[in-house]
C-alpha cells in the first residue's frame, strides 16, 4: 500500500511539473524597445512590431528635465488618461540623462500612437502587423 501511494504522490508530482513546464513555455518573453528623447522629439519617428509582449525603455539624452512616455490606440482622444494604456508607461519618471522601463505590455494587431507629454514630442505611430 505504501508502494502505490509513493507511485502516485511521485506521478502526481512529475504531472505538475510537466503542467508548469508547459505553461512557462506558452508564455511569450517581453522584447524591449528603446525608444530615446531629445528636446522636443523622440529619435525613433515610427515603430513597426509583431503582434506580442513588450517592455518600452525610455532614455532622456540631455532633455533637462523628466521625461515620460505614453501609448494610445490610434484614434482614442489621447489627451484622456483612461484612453492610455497604462503598462506602457514608465515605472518611474525619466531623469536627464538615465533610462527607465515601462511594465511588460501585450500589443494587438493594430495603429498606435506614441509621445511625450512632458517633453512635448509630437506624436508617433507605432504599427503592429
């Protein structure tokens, strides 16, 4: 009796283990984009992605102030917040001449629109196929 209980706690066990493994895999690693601000514009103009998990890395080249870094679906009023899609943002303002990261994002197919309110930037479209 104790042979078949050991047999199943170790069947069981080797189960679950397979069933995270599995999980872990289908679970998409996030790819960083690094998107950089100068004075008034970010450097990169229009971005063009797969559908997928990003991580959006910001860096301020000597803007002289904080900077951060917002991401809208194209044609949502993007001067509402609750139209932002709030992962994207940076964890952390951006302080001349460091880097920060925003939260891992998942993007759809679709148009989006990237800028700056603090910096200003103008706005960028940002493609995902």
């Amino acid at each position: 009796m104790k042979n078949l209980i050991s047999t199943l706690v170790l069947a069981l066990a080797f189960n679950f283990s397979i069933n995270a493994q599995d999980k872990m895999m289908k679970h998409e690693k996030a790819t960083v984009i690094s998107l950089e601000q100068t004075k008034g514009a970010f450097t990169q103009e229009q971005l063009t992605l797969k559908e997928g998990n990003y991580i959006f890395e910001i860096t301020n080249n000597n803007v002289g102030h904080q900077v951060g870094f917002v991401l809208v679906p194209k044609g949502k009023d993007a001067s509402k917040p609750e139209n932002h899609i709030s992962s994207a943002y940076v964890t952390k303002a951006v302080d001349n001449n460091t880097t920060e990261r925003s939260k891992e994002t998942k993007l759809k197919k679709g148009e989006y629109i990237y800028f700056c309110p603090l910096n200003p930037t103008p706005q960028y479209a940002l493609i995902v196929k």
